[in-house]
C-alpha cells in the first residue's frame, strides 16, 4: 500500500468501477483495517464485494457495515479511553503526593527544632 508509487495508485482510483478507492494517512489506514478486520474475518478474510451489494446496499441481507463510521466510532472510543486515563492518573499522582507529605509531616514531627527549621529553609528555596 505504500510501496507503488503515487501514478500507479492515480491509474487504480480512476479505473475502480465503483469508486470506492480512497486517498487516506498511514493513521486513517490503520485505524481502517482495525474495525474492517472483523468483517474481513467472518466473509473468510475478504471484505464484502460492493458491487455485490450495490442494488440493495446489503449483502445476503445483512447491511454492509460503513468502515468511515465504524473508524470514527473506533477513535471516539480511543479518545475517551485516553481522557479517562489521564483524569485516572491526575487523581492517583494528586492522592500520592497526598501520602508523601502526610508521611514527610509524621517524619518530621518527632524530630528535632533545627532539623525542622533547615527542611524549611531547604524547601523555600525550591
């Protein structure tokens, strides 16, 4: 797919007889082939033949699933995956700098004056 150069892929988008070849980023293709793979893998690791389908927009009855559709629902999906991870990380690292200091303040409540006082002017300094 990335290996013919971009003449040849013009012959092959202007002789497809049903228009169905599109220019897309190496990111748009992979994330295509990901929801296209389950549909390939139930017709024997082919896609659907649109021109099969063309008439009814069906194949055997069965609708044809819409891999710009299926992609977009795939990359909301991944953003709100992500999002939730980050919201996940923000209140784990908030609730351990949380501990830290609860542990640095019992530390440093049985140690001495001067000890105290030079955490202190150590951590103004920061």
């Amino acid at each position: 797919q990335w290996g013919d150069s971009e003449e040849y892929l013009d012959y092959a988008v202007q002789s497809c007889p049903v228009d169905c070849i599109e220019w897309v980023s190496r990111k748009e293709l992979q994330t295509l082939e990901h929801v296209t793979q389950d549909t390939m893998y139930e017709a024997n690791g082919q896609l659907p033949c649109p021109m099969a389908a063309r008439a009814d927009g069906n194949l055997k009855g069965v609708p044809l699933p819409d891999a710009w559709e299926l992609a977009q629902k795939f990359e909301e999906k991944q953003a709100r995956a992500q999002s939730q991870q980050s919201e996940l990380m923000i209140r784990l690292n908030m609730d351990w700098v949380d501990k830290v200091k609860e542990r640095i303040a019992k530390a440093l409540g049985g140690s001495s004056e001067a000890l105290r006082k030079a955490v202190l002017q150590i951590k103004q300094r920061l």
